[in-house]
C-alpha cells in the first residue's frame, strides 16, 4: 500500500468534511455496498475518528485499502471493492 499514488482514478468520490463519526463509515459502507467489483471509492474527510473508522471497516469488510493520506486534518482514502 503506498501513501500516495496519483495513477489511480477512482471511479467515484464521496466528500464528508464536516461531518462526525458514525456517518463517515456508514456513507462509506453505503457506496461501496452500491458499487462493482473493482472499482474504487476515493472517500474524503476530516472527523479525526474517521481514520481508525474506516480503516477497521475495511478490514472487517475484506475490501483493499490502496492509498491513504493524511494532509493536515484532511484524510484521503482509496479503497477497492473487493466483495
């Protein structure tokens, strides 16, 4: 997994700045949920429980976290269905 790789294109992308845990997981499970195999969801936000969140629901979920970046407060996930 690499912090930051620019050659991925997500097929789509979901903003949650400002809003507070639960709802960054949840919105996340709900997209991947709602898309194919393969694709990938870049997920933006900033909830600092937001990193621990969805990193732990990746794992539960068997998806495959590609990239992760931390800017400042700023988190940027790329996650690939898998399932």
């Amino acid at each position: 997994m690499s912090q930051e790789d620019s050659s991925i294109k997500p097929d789509k992308t979901i903003d949650m700045q400002g809003l507070l845990c639960p709802e960054p997981v949840f919105r996340t499970r709900q997209t991947i949920k709602e898309m194919n195999i393969d694709e990938i969801l870049e997920v933006f936000a900033d909830d600092p429980v937001a990193e621990e969140d969805i990193k732990s629901w990746i794992k539960k979920s068997e998806n495959e976290l590609l990239s992760f970046n931390k800017d400042d407060k700023l988190l940027k996930f790329l996650i690939r269905k898998v399932k």
